[in-house]
C-alpha cells in the first residue's frame, strides 16, 4: 500500500474517531466563505484574502480554459512539473483559426497562430455526400461560397492582452504561462475559451500614471482603448505571430487595450483628470489592477427596458398635445337629459411628447393617490357619495328615458323625481332611500335583500350590484315601479385623475376621456380611483396599494426627448460607472436612489404625476462624486476635481427648478446613492489605517442609508404630508403666473358627481 493511501485512511480513522468534527470543520469553512464574501463585495479584505482569491480566480480560470482540452488530474501534474505523465495522445486538438487552408504542417504550431495546438493523430476522411457536393456546387456557381469564405472570422483574446513575443512550441509552456498571474489584472472571461501564449515584452513605458521611466503591465479588459489607434504596433515585424494578417481593430485591442481606472473614467478624461507620480507604488498599483473590468450589462438591460415600454405605450395610448400649458377643446354632445350641449374639455400639454397624464398614471407613474389613502383624494369621493345618497330616478313624462340625478337637476315640467320617503315607506318595504333607475331590491334576484342580507334601506350608495334584475309586469305608461322600465340615458363615468365620478351618457364620458361602466347603475357601484390608477387591483377598494409605484415608475418617460436624455446619460456615464462597479453593485445604487427619490417626491408633492429614472440618475451623479473622494489622495489638483463635478452637479439641481423635473427625487436620490456608493465602490487603501477607515465608512454609510429610507416610509405612510405650499417652490419657481401652472393640481374639490347633469 502506498504512503498517500495509508495517509488517506489515517485521515479518515481520525475523522471518524472525533464526533462531530466534521460538522464543525464543514461549519467554520462556511462561516468562512459567507465572511470571506461578504468582505470582497464591500472591498475591505485584507492583502492574504486578496491574494487567496486572486489565485483561486486564476485557478478556476485555468480550469475554464482547458477543461474541453485536458482532464483536471493532467492539469494537477502540469502545476507539480511532472511533465512527464502526462501523455500528449490525450489532448484533444484544438482548431487554429488562422493556419492555411491546405496547409500540411506537421509542426507542433504555426508562426501565423494566436493559439497553442499540439498534433492530432492522423484519421481517414469520409467521402462527402451527393447531397452536400450538390449544395457546395450551387453555391460555387451562385458565388455565396466565395462571399462565406471572406467573411471574417470571430476572434476573441484572453485577459491581460499582450503586445509581441513568439509563442510557445507545445501546450505545457502555455499552461506554465498562467503562473504569471499576478502581471495581469482579472478580466471577465465568460468569453475566453482557448489558452493564450505568454509575451516576452510583456511592459509598456506608461506616461500617464507612474514616476518617469517606470513601467507597468499592460491593463487587461474590454474596455476601448483611449490611446489613438495604430495600424501596426511599433517593435513588430510583419510575420510576427500573425499580425500582419489580423484585422486593424483586433491588433489594436491587444496592443492598446486599457480599462476603466479607479478615480478616472469618462468624467474623468473630460475634465482632464491626472494622476499624482509619488503616490502610485507599486503597492497602489498592484490594487487598481487588481480591479475587475466589468461589462456594463445593467446599463444596457436597463435602458433596452425603457426603450421598449415607452415604444409600447405611445403605440398603445397615443401621445399628449405638445406644449407648454393646457389645450381646451370643445364639441357637441348628447347630455343625459336628451339635449345636444356644448362641452369644454381642458387637458394639461406634454412638453416631452409622450402620453397622457391620465395615461401615464395608468401606466405605473408616481402618483401617492394610488399608493396610500389619502385624506384629500377621499374627501372629495365622499362628498360625490353624500350627494348620490340624495339622488333618485328622474323620470321623463313622455316616456323617452330616465337618469339618476340630484332634484336639483331633474326638471319638474317634463320629469318626474321618483324619490322615496318616510311617507311611502309602508308601500316600499321600509326603504326611505332611492329610487335607482334600472335596480330595486323588490326584482333583484341576485344578490337579493333578505334577511340576514337586508339591503340597506337608507343609504342606496350601500346597495350592491344586482346581477340578476326581474323587470314588473306593466307598460311604459304605468304608473307601477316606472323606474323599473324606463330607459336609462346615463350610466356611472370615471374620469379625471382624483376618481371623480358622474352620470351622464357614452358619447360625453368618450369626449372626456373617461370609463363608462354600461352594465353599473350607480357611481358607488364603481371604484373609479382603483380604476384611474389602472395596474393591479386594490386588496381594499377604499385602501389603495399600490406601493410598487416607486420602480415600476423608473422604466416610464414623459416622451420622446426625456428617453432621449435618459439614454445619452446612462450610454456615457452610467455605463462608465458600471465598468467599474460590476452590474449587481450598481443594479443596488440605481434602483435604490431611484425608489427613495420617487418616494420623497411622494412626500412632498403627492399629487404630482412624475416618470423617469430622475433620483436615479442623481443616484449615479453621487457615484462620480464619492469616487473622487475615496481617490483624492492619488490625483494631482483633487481640489479642483471636486469644484468641477460638484459645480456639475449643482447646475443639474438648478435645472431641476424648472417645470417637469422632480427636484426632490434629485435630491433625495443623490444623498441616498452617496451613501451606497461609499459603500459598494471600489476603493484603492493606502495603508491600514485607510481599510480601517473604509470599514467604518460602509457601516455608517449602510445604516444611514437605511435610517434615511426608514424616515420616508414613516412620513409616507404613518405621518402623512398632505399640503405643503412651499414644497413645490424647490421643485419649480413661478417665474410668471403660468410659468409653473403644468405642475399645479388641485387637491380640494367639490362634489362632481352632479356638475355636467
């Protein structure tokens, strides 16, 4: 027996022989990883963690890239040096893309490859087909054989891209080239499939960053490159590993490539940013290339999502009139009590050209109505109920309609008002309340009013809706229950955004662009608010729900310019950023500053109809800021890079005084996404007291952030702000008397439920 066996059985005798010892080791190895985790994600590992995960990246790298090529057992005696077990029959052959066609090497590698390949045993070839010579003899006449043939072939590199050098004679010396991983910085390499050759000029003269005369390692990354392309690198000949035959871009990409770097970016380079040569050591170094450079997948998945609903919901609802202020049109229409009116319609302009604000509340837009019950909103539905419980079926006299209405509305010329009363109690089985046109709890088989199920017989605004409805046996000239069998010329219409509600026919609630509900005798038979919000229903039709308002509203825009302008922003700063953080980090600072800003905006201005990405945008802007912040100990004029990005910043707040930007969502957004971005960006220590330092920074950065989100629920829905004049000053500043008018809405009302009667 060998001594590795007799040591594995000694092991397992030991473990056996200790109970519970491996629980315990299986539960400290857990409790490890989960703090190890932890730690990474926020950056505050120490330099031991680092350099365990690094390697470990490496290795799991190592294993990606040659899973398909060489079993795990091989690759362990390739990392211990015994070569020599390791036989070459076994590997399977890898296919390089840029040998000649025809070609009959039989060298283990071309001198006009980019991968390593080792010999195939030779294997006899089958005879092609009649059906596919047939098919290759079409397209050669065709000429698409030839088009196939020029089509470029897709060409993917490894990280830490290198600038010349020969390439190794077998495999084994590109497997050895992996022990260098500490020259290169981490990439991601979903993408790298095939093991790249080890450069021998693998350093670059770097100007920008370094003491003069001091070199660095080529950055790894996918990131374009900032220098100016060149055609062909310096230093190189033609037949050197194939560079003459490779495309212009691809060379470039090896020889220039360059990543996002720590405190730099796009802002960065616009406001000519540069670094300090004393403070990048190799100790600063060795951290910004240990900086992963992520591919900005949530920026693209994001603004994809935008894109696509704001295509949809114009193709759906139609845009707004476009302008400033409020357009009012006029028609002529059938009213309730069968005469032709004149009636005026005013809508509010969209300056964005884009929906509705009705259509965008039905959308998903923020609007506190819809969230919370709100006492003003409510106020106003009452007052329409107090009035309907007063209603009763106004009959016409010759026999042409009836309509529930107010007395006030019904004429006593040419109508009847069918209202019961402690008078005619006895004769109506006790109900003092009603009429109602078209339902009465006498015919009502479905549901009907028995006992214990009696309907209420002083409130009709408490009667159901009668599903099944038996007609009395009489003619339109009876005098018997005539509310019963008259023809009914209004029917409840929801309309407006405060869940008003009236009586009046198809043709008027279609002008108005409100619901009609043909099959409902009454408003109270109708939730109008839950129906204008639109989304899923209410789980109580007097306590809207709708709380997921706070991000459905991230995805919608006011129109077209406003998604150009989300665009523009989240293509070249959004995306920057996310290079840099990866997409799980900054999906947590854009939908978190998002949510807390809409849900200050619902605070302070509830009755505002606001969409976009505002506080999240905000959210982004604080990333630029921290940035500078956590890297001031490296740039050359840190002073001056904070006065212009914060300048920057301030000029957007301004804006937002302006009509149809939400100033609270930018300000709350912004102090929501600096605290999270003090605690998920990468941060570059100089020092252990800088870890130490960062480590406090994320534990009262976290609980700030959830201190400041908690304060905003509590005062949204437990402290509820419901007027508050000056509020809307910092979101717009009435310059002139209809310079802010679009973004007025009056909340105290009257009753509505009688006015266009």
């Amino acid at each position: 027996m060998s001594h590795r066996a007799i040591d594995r059985q000694a092991s397992k005798m030991t473990t056996a022989s200790t109970p519970g010892s491996g629980e315990t080791k299986e539960k400290k190895s857990v409790a490890r990883k989960i703090r190890s985790s932890v730690a990474s994600f926020f950056g505050i590992e120490d330099d031991e963690e680092k350099s365990k995960i690094h390697q470990e990246r490496w290795r799991n790298r190592r294993l990606h890239y040659y899973k398909k090529q060489i079993k795990p057992e091989e690759l362990e005696k390739r990392d211990l040096g015994l070569k020599e077990d390791l036989d070459a029959s076994t590997i399977k052959y890898i296919h390089d893309p840029y040998r000649m066609p025809g070609s009959r090497r039989t060298t283990p590698l071309s001198s006009t490859s980019t991968y390593a390949r080792v010999n195939r045993p030779s294997k006899r070839l089958r005879k092609e087909s009649v059906a596919k010579m047939t098919v290759k003899g079409i397209m050669t006449v065709t000429g698409m054989r030839s088009k196939l043939r020029k089509k470029p072939q897709q060409k993917s590199f490894g990280p830490g891209s290198y600038t010349g050098g020969d390439f190794p004679d077998d495999l084994s010396a590109s497997i050895n080239y992996h022990q260098h991983e500490d020259a290169f910085s981490l990439v991601d390499d979903v993408f790298y499939d095939e093991p790249i050759a080890p450069p021998e000029k693998p350093f670059h003269k770097m100007s920008s960053i370094g003491e003069e005369g001091e070199y660095e390692l080529p950055r790894g990354g996918w990131g374009k490159s900032r220098t100016k392309p060149r055609a062909k690198p310096s230093g190189y000949e033609d037949g050197e590993f194939g560079l003459s035959r490779m495309e212009p871009e691809v060379v470039n990409s090896i020889t220039a490539n360059d990543k996002r770097e720590v405190g730099m970016g796009f802002v960065g380079r616009l406001f000519n940013r540069s670094y300090r040569s004393e403070r990048m050591n190799s100790y600063v170094k060795t951290q910004i290339d240990s900086i992963d450079d992520h591919r900005p997948y949530f920026t693209y998945w994001v603004t994809f999502v935008q894109t696509l609903i704001f295509i949809v919901s114009v193709a759906v609802y139609g845009i707004a009139p476009i302008g400033v202020s409020e357009t009012e049109t006029k028609q002529i229409v059938l009213k309730p009590n069968l005469a032709f009116e004149t009636v005026r319609y005013t809508e509010k302009d969209n300056l964005w050209i884009g929906p509705k604000q009705a259509d965008l509340i039905h959308l998903g837009a923020k609007y506190s109505p819809c969230m919370r019950r709100d006492d003003n909103i409510w106020e106003g539905i009452i007052k329409d109920r107090a009035e309907e419980k007063e209603s009763a079926c106004c009959i016409r006299d010759d026999g042409s309609g009836c309509v529930q209405s107010v007395k006030t509305k019904c004429s006593t010329v040419l109508s009847t008002f069918h209202k019961y009363n402690a008078t005619t109690a006895s004769t109506n089985n006790g109900f003092t309340a009603g009429s109602v046109c078209g339902q009465d709890p006498k015919y009502c088989n479905k549901p009907a009013s028995v006992p214990p199920f009696e309907w209420d017989k002083a409130d009709i605004t408490n009667w159901p809706y009668c599903e099944d409805t038996g007609k009395p046996v009489s003619n339109v000239s009876s005098k018997i229950d005539r509310h019963m069998s008259c023809d009914i010329t209004g029917r409840p219409c929801c309309h407006g955004i405060q869940g008003e509600c009236m009586i009046t026919t198809r043709e008027h609630c279609n002008f108005i662009k409100g619901y009609y509900h043909e099959d409902k005798y009454l408003c109270s038979q109708v939730n109008c608010l839950g129906q204008i919000c639109g989304m899923m229903d209410f789980a109580d039709d007097n306590n809207p729900d709708q709380f997921y308002r706070l991000w459905t509203s991230l995805f919608l825009h006011g129109g077209l310019f406003h998604l150009v302008i989300t665009i523009g922003f989240q293509f070249l700063v959004m995306r920057d950023i996310e290079k840099l953080t990866g997409c799980i980090r900054l999906a947590i600072i854009y939908l978190g500053s998002g949510v807390a800003g809409n849900l200050a905006s619902s605070i302070f201005l509830p009755y505002h109809v606001e969409v976009g990405p505002a506080g999240c945008q905000f959210g982004i802007l604080a990333c630029l800021l921290v940035e500078v912040l956590q890297s001031i100990q490296m740039l050359k004029r840190p002073c001056l890079a904070i006065l212009k990005i914060g300048g920057f910043i301030v000029f957007l707040f301004i804006l937002g005084l302006l009509p149809w930007i939400d100033n609270w969502a930018h300000v709350c957004g912004f102090l929501f996404g600096f605290l999270l971005a003090f605690s998920l960006l990468p941060y570059v220590s100089f020092g252990e007291f800088d870890r130490r330092r960062k480590i406090i920074g994320i534990v009262l950065s976290l609980g700030g952030a959830i201190f400041l989100f908690i304060i905003l629920v509590v005062l949204f829905y437990v402290l509820p702000l419901y007027d508050c004049p000056g509020c809307q000053y910092f979101n717009c500043i009435p310059l002139t008397e209809d310079f802010c008018k679009n973004m007025e809405v009056n909340n105290q009302r009257d009753s509505t439920y009688s006015s266009y009667l």
